[in-house]
C-alpha cells in the first residue's frame, strides 16, 4: 500500500488539514532523504545506509506507506549484515517505490 490516508487521519482524530499537511511535508522530504541514500550507496560502508534507509522507514511507518516502509527495511536489514552489494541492488527499487509514493501523496490533495 502506499499509503493508508484513512488510518493517519483516525490516529490524529479527523483533522483532515493535519494530514495534508503531513503529505506535504513528506512528498518533499522523501525525494531529499532519497538522494541521501543515493549518496550513502555510491560509496563502501554500509553504516550510513543503515542509518538512512531507518530514517526513511520511519517517515514510510508514519504514513502508514507499507510498500515503501518495507522496501527500507529489506535495505536497512542488508546494510546491517554488511551487504554493500545486496543493498545496493534494492536501490532501484526503493527509489520507484519512493517515486510512486510521493505522487500518490501529491494526488491526494483533490481528495
């Protein structure tokens, strides 16, 4: 799912302003966090792409994006076992998926 609208809103008591505010905020931050991971994969440790792949999952698990939050976490898991290579290879991925769910967030303000 890319995101749950329905569950962020009945977690925050209705207030449909907050969450687009929320959704706007994090269509602007998932790209920028994006290309830090881009950063963090050109080079050879695996520790900043640990630390940036939770960072996004976090923002993902606040907006209830599971596809995007599990696409983190297959990542941040890899760099965690010092897989340079595997976590590398989930990069394209991560990016369409971060892609995907920043125009779905963008979307939902004619909702």
């Amino acid at each position: 799912m890319l995101f749950d609208k329905e569950q962020l809103l009945d977690d925050i008591g209705g207030d449909d302003e907050l969450v687009q505010k929320i959704f706007d905020s994090a269509a602007a931050e998932i790209p920028k966090e994006v290309e830090k991971l881009i950063v963090c994969c050109a080079g050879s440790d695996t520790e900043p792409i640990r630390l940036q792949a939770h960072g996004l999952k976090g923002i993902a698990a606040d907006l209830y994006a599971s596809d995007l939050r599990e696409i983190c976490a297959k990542m941040e898991a890899a760099a965690k076992e010092c897989n340079l290579e595997r976590a590398v290879a989930l990069l394209p991925e991560l990016e369409q998926v971060a892609r995907m769910t920043v125009e779905a967030l963008n979307c939902s303000k004619s909702k």
